[in-house]
C-alpha cells in the first residue's frame, strides 16, 4: 500500500467527475444557509442546533462526493471492516496499538507500552451498544464500563471507517454548516448526529473532496475537550483511500499523532474480541436474615 502525502492526487476518472460534482454541489449550497466560519477551529465555535429531521441535500452531496473520489460508494460498501497496526504517541510517550474498526461501528483497540521497566497493556471496546475497556499488564484487571466522555467519544469517534455507508449511516442525521479552513485549505464543514443525538464533525477539502478532520466533544486528563483527527497522509486498503497519519487535536492545539504501520482489509474478525468478559472477582452474598 502505498502512502501519499497530503494532498494526493486523485486519479484521472475522479478528476473527470469533479466538475459534476462541483456544480451539484453549488445547487444544494444555495439551497441552504451558509454559516462561515474562517478560523478552522472545531465545530464547537457553531451552536449547537437540535438534530435535523433529514440530512440536507449539501451533506449528502459532500459525502456522495467524497466516496466516489476516494474509491467508489461500492469499494466503501465492501469494506466492512480494518484490522490495523502502528503506533500512538500522546504528549510525547508513545504506544503501540492494534485497532479492529467495523462497518457497524464496532471498535477494538489494544494499546502496548512500556514505562519504568514494565509492560503495560489495555484494551478498549466498543460493542455497538456500550464501551468498556481492561488493564491486561501488568496484572489481569476486571473489565470495567467505559463511561463519561471519554467513553462517549471512543464509540463514536473513529480513526478510519466513518459513518458514511450503510449499516452505521442509518443512525446518522448530517447537517451542512458552512466554509471553515483546515491547514490552510479551504473545506465544507457538515455535522453528523448520530446515536443518542451525539454530535460529530467532518470537514471536507472543497477542492478534493477529501476528509481532512473529524472530532467530537471528548476527555483529556479529566477535562472535557474538543477533539479532532487531522489527517495528513493516506494510502489505499481494500480500494479505498484511508488515513496514514493523523494528528490529534484537543482546543486546535496537537497533542499527539497516531501512525498506521499496516492496514489491513475484510480479515477474519472473531465476533468474541467485542464480548465484555465475566468479573472474576466473586461476589459477596449475604446470608438471609430469619426472623423468629
């Protein structure tokens, strides 16, 4: 898989299509109202709306436009899942991972490290309902809820399968919010509501029409934040175009990157990784009071 640095060049039958797409585009602008914002900061700077009823015409034209360009609606709907290595580096302390992305939302991620001379490892799932995650080094943890945020924002927010193609786009509402900047470069910025009404962001290049950022509200160091994924190269996986390195936001500022050392296509995935395991701690019982 080769890695193209930001931006690629798109192949010569999505150059064709672009002018289409363009004018397609232009139609559904006009059709709705442009909320400009300049600063390429999160979606945060615009107010939160109540979720649309129907995702509007721009949307679905944006990511109708982003599918073809980066492989074709068919190559993203025979993609029904990633396996991926590399590794993680927040706040200068780097981690290895192994990701487990589904078309369905489903999400296993397992971190590897190693600090003061001891191995640590975790794993955090998403099972398509709820989040939990397990210390497995350097002693077997209970598996415990992964809630607050922090939880809310790892079920929602992915690293390379968005929520763009059948089944995880039912779940989702996209609302298109106006012109924003992203490293310099001028994009379509479109809000996504997804389950239980959580709001995520997508920011789409208006030249190429690739995504070039996403985020959502998260948690950093006990703190609520917003934070984004800024994808600065990609590489093909299964016929599709995918992120290779992303940047990691929190408030426009990085803190972290995340590389994709291997990315690989439809593995065979056992269904049990999502299972959150049984407590081995045993449960104290009370004995029954009898009452004379």
């Amino acid at each position: 898989m080769k890695t193209l640095n930001f931006l690629p060049a798109l192949p010569g039958r999505c150059q064709k299509k672009l002018p289409g797409f363009c004018c397609a585009l232009m139609i559904c602008l006009s059709l709705v109202p442009i909320q400009a914002q300049e600063n390429g900061g999160s979606a945060e700077a615009v107010a939160p709306s109540p979720r649309p009823e129907a995702t509007d015409a721009a949307s679905r034209q944006l990511i109708r436009n982003y599918l073809t360009v980066t492989g074709g609606t068919g190559a993203h709907d025979g993609l029904r899942n990633v396996v991926a290595s590399g590794t993680l580096t927040e706040a200068g302390k780097s981690k290895n991972f192994e990701l487990v992305e589904r078309q369905d939302g489903r999400r296993h991620l397992t971190l590897s490290w190693r600090h003061l001379g001891r191995d640590y490892k975790a794993r955090f799932v998403f099972d398509g309902l709820t989040a939990w995650r397990q210390d497995l080094l350097p002693e077997l943890e209970d598996p415990e809820d992964y809630g607050g945020q922090e939880g809310i924002h790892f079920a929602n927010q992915r690293w390379l399968l968005q929520p763009f193609v059948l089944p995880s786009v039912a779940d989702y509402k996209f609302k298109y919010q106006g012109a924003a900047r992203v490293a310099g470069r001028d994009c379509h910025l479109v809000v996504g509501y997804g389950k239980r009404n959580v709001r995520s962001w997508f920011y789409f290049d208006q030249e190429k029409f690739l995504l070039l950022r996403w985020g959502g509200l998260g948690e950093l160091a006990g703190v609520r934040e917003y934070m984004d994924y800024r994808a600065t190269k990609f590489k093909k996986a299964g016929g599709v175009l995918l992120p290779s390195e992303i940047d990691l936001l929190a408030e426009n500022s990085p803190f972290g990157k995340i590389v994709f050392e291997q990315i690989r296509p439809n593995q065979p995935v056992d269904m049990g990784i999502f299972n959150k395991p049984e407590s081995r701690t045993p449960v104290l019982r009370q004995r029954p009071t009898i009452n004379d």
